[in-house]
C-alpha cells in the first residue's frame, strides 16, 4: 500500500463508501458525478474518471495535491477532469474539506427550469445545515471556465446548483458529511417541487428566519459562506 493510501485510510474508505451511496441514492448515472476530500493543506482524495461510482474501491480511489499533480493512482486510473473545480473551491474556500457534484434527477430539473425557487427560505433544517442553494451559470463541463464560473459565489455559499448540469454541495467536516447534506438538498428540492404542484411553495416570514438566525448564533454554529464573510440569514434569503 502507498504511504499516504496508509496515512489517509479511514478517509479513503470514507470517501470510497460515499461514491457507492451517491450511486446507490440515484443521484449518477453511467460515469457522473464526482468526489472529493482535502485531507490535508496540499492532499485531496477524488475519484477516478471513467469508472461508474458504484464501483469504486479503497484503491481506485486518486490522490492529488493542490495543483492537480498525482501523488497516487493505481494502474489504469486517473483522477476525473472535474479537478479544476474541486481544486478551485477548495483553494478559494480553505475551510472546506468535502465535496460531493452530481446530477439528482430533481435538483437537476431545477436547473434546467427557469427558476430560482432553491436559493429561498422554506425549511428551517436545511437552511441552517447548509443555506441557499445559489445558481452558478452554465459552462462546458471539465473546463477551467467552468472551474472559475464559482468565483463569485463562492464567499456566501456552501451549496450550488450549475445551470443545465447539476449540483454541488460542500461541507466543512469531510466528504460523508458533504453527501448528507446533498440528500437534504435534493429530498428539500422534492418538497418544493410538491409545494408547486399543491399550489405553490410559500417561503418562511422573515421573523422566521431571524429567529434560526438567533438560534444559529447561541449554538455558535457556522454561517453559509466563508468564514466572516456572512452576518446573517437574512442578507442571504432576503
Ligand atoms: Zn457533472
């Protein structure tokens, strides 16, 4: 075994295991999709490019520093093109370690609407796990247009939906994380997504979210977005 295969083992697997839920919940089909882990300043884990997630193994797991170089990969496997992006966010947004994309059937039919119906304040869990989800336009797949269209939104978000494409969401505690709140965004864009068929969707009142604001702020719990870079709830959603 590699050394750092050695070093990182247990965040390997937990990078490997989360690969196969993310198939196994539905979220990717044929070779989409894609995961990441920063487990350390300049050591990211991501999967192989080519290989369907419900397959991937401790070993097929790659290792990568910040600049994309591989420090590891088995025979036959190369870290997925999607680096570029996993590699920007992390850069831009040090406090972040886990990053799950993919393309959720409903998430994605948010995407392709015409609608930002999922940056809005409807649930409190959601909205205190993660925040808004913000909308990131559309530029081709595996290239460094695509990697720099996060720029901007990167300081007030944590979560993304990619136009025409699909979406990303990031955590601060590892990649297992990461997917957890990836199910809570897509099981939330479902409820919205019933809401508008039983009539519409009605957002939280403001003093609503003021209040998970307050209770945000006694639990001593992270905004959305960089690290001082957001003050409130409200400024997000309102
Ligand atoms: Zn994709």
């Amino acid at each position: 075994m590699h050394e750092l295969q050695q070093k990182y083992s247990n965040q390997i697997q937990e990078l490997a295991e989360s690969s196969r839920r993310l198939a196994d919940l539905g979220y990717v089909t044929s070779h989409g999709g894609n995961l990441s882990y920063r487990v350390a300043d300049d050591v990211v884990l991501i999967t192989p490019t080519k290989v369907a997630k419900r397959k991937i193994q401790f070993d097929d797991v790659c290792i990568i520093d910040m600049q994309g170089n591989v420090l590891f990969a088995k025979e036959g496997r190369k870290p997925t093109g999607e680096s570029p992006f996993h590699l920007r966010i992390f850069e831009k947004r040090p406090d972040l370690t886990g990053i799950v994309h993919a393309h959720p059937p409903v998430m994605t039919g948010f995407a392709i609407a015409d609608t930002d119906l999922l940056t809005k304040a409807f649930l409190p869990e959601p909205i205190i796990e993660v925040g808004p989800m913000v909308t990131v336009e559309y530029e081709e797949p595996l290239s460094e247009e695509l990697a720099r269209a996060f720029d901007d939104k990167l300081p007030n978000a944590n979560a993304f939906l990619m136009k025409n494409h699909g979406a990303i969401v990031t955590s601060l505690e590892g990649v297992e994380r990461a997917l957890e709140f990836f199910e809570m965004m897509e099981a939330a864009a479902k409820s919205i997504l019933v809401a508008q068929l039983l009539g519409g969707a009605e957002v939280l009142a403001k003093e609503h979210v003021q209040n998970l604001e307050r209770t945000m702020k006694t639990r001593s719990l992270p905004m959305p977005g960089a690290p001082g870079q957001v003050d409130g709830l409200l400024e997000l959603f309102f």
